[in-house]
C-alpha cells in the first residue's frame, strides 16, 4: 500500500475522474441522442434477442411480420392444387341442417316424396280426403253406422292403374287393374286394421305410391283413419 500510495498524485487522482466522467457522459449523450425506433435489426446482433430475453405473451401482431410466416402445416391440404375442393366443401357446412336447402324428407330417389295424415271422422262422413297421391289420385275414407270404415284409392291418373293389396284379414296378396275413374278400396268394421297398397300407373313416365293406412274404431272418434305413403316416378 506504501508503494501505492507513492505514486498517487494530485494530477493522477484528477485524471482518473476525468476518465470516469468522460465515458459516462458519452453513453449518457448516446443514449439521448438515439430517437425512438430507430434500433431495429440493423442494430441488433443476429441471434442476440432469444425466447429467454422477451417476455412471455408480450408479443402481438402487431409485432410480427406475417407475410415472413409459412403456413400452418394442418393448412396445406387447403390450399394445395391437389385438396383445392376441400376448402370449398367447407363453405357448404352451414347448410347441412337442411341438405342444400332442402329437408331432409325431400331426399327420395327420383322425384318422390313422403306425406302422412290423420282423419278422424264421425258417421255419415263419406269421401274425405285422407292424402293426394300426385300423378295417381286420391286416398279416401268414408264413416259409416256400425261403425264401419271404407279407405279407396280413386283413381284420377287418366290411365289404368294397377294395384296389389294385403290386410291383416286377408293376408294373401290381391292384385288387380283400376281404370281411370275407377278406384281399389278396403272396408272393415273390426276395431283396429292395417290396410296395405301400391299402386302404379301405366303412363310413360309411371307414378309409384306404396300405402300403409290404419283404422281404428271409437278411439276417438267413431273412425279413425291414419296414413302414410311414399309416391315417386
């Protein structure tokens, strides 16, 4: 420390000050004289900012140059030449509640449908409408005393019509031909049935409809006629 203390000097204390404030001045000048923003990649060492050193989620972005981004790997089937349809099925997602518009009901092969009814009739009730066969005709019901119910397909194709028809009383089949104005029918007077028909016209473009039609007697109404059928061409 004696040695030390030897060679310090006024001039050499005042030196090293001068030394200390010099350098603190100059990072103190630099540090003001750098304006806002103007550090960017250019100035930063490549490698030097790491995930260690930013703070996690602080990052948006707003803070990211997206066009340097490629694609999420999952994304590429989207946008590949060979998946380009697959992008597209999806805009139709929001229409499958109702199949393309329609219901899910009117997806029948051809240009059929489906339509049920319920009638409930009391006696004297004759020739009520029960369901339109379109392209065929009509299924009708009549109430009459006993009771006694009657069902018939009228038909009003403007052709023949041919017909097979099966019931819980007859359970052989019975087929036959019905001319235009003609119609097939059941009567019954038992308290439940099934009646069971199809039908087809004989025009070029043919009209199809398979009937299941149930009664019921005093339940509750004296006749009580409910229907189902499935009608195509």
């Amino acid at each position: 420390m004696r040695a030390i203390s030897k060679r310090l000097t006024y001039a050499n204390v005042i030196s090293t000050i001068a030394l200390f404030l010099v350098l603190g001045g100059a990072t103190a000048f630099a540090a003001k004289q750098l304006g806002k923003n103007t550090v960017g990649t250019k100035q930063i060492k490549k490698s030097a900012v790491t995930s260690e050193k930013v703070k996690d989620g602080s990052l948006t972005g707003v803070d990211i140059n997206l066009a340097t981004l490629g694609a999420v790997p999952s994304a590429t089937k989207a946008t590949s030449a060979t998946r380009a349809d697959t992008a597209a099925r999806a805009d139709s997602a929001g229409d499958a509640s109702t199949l393309q518009g329609k219901a899910a009901n009117a997806f029948i092969q051809g240009s059929g449908q489906i339509t049920t009814a319920r009638r409930e009739l009391t006696v004297g009730q004759l020739g009520v409408a029960v369901l339109a066969l379109p392209g065929i005709g009509t299924l009708t019901a009549d109430c009459t005393a006993g009771p006694e119910y009657k069902v018939a397909v009228v038909n009003s194709s403007g052709t023949e019509m041919d017909f097979v028809t099966q019931s819980g009383s007859d359970l052989a089949p019975n087929g036959g031909v019905v001319a235009n104005g003609g119609n097939v029918s059941f009567n019954e007077n038992l308290g439940a049935q099934v009646w069971r028909a199809q039908v087809s016209t004989r025009g070029a473009a043919p009209a199809v409809a398979t009937l299941t039609v149930s009664f019921r007697t005093n339940a509750p109404a004296p006749c009580t006629v409910f229907a189902q059928a499935s009608i195509g061409s």
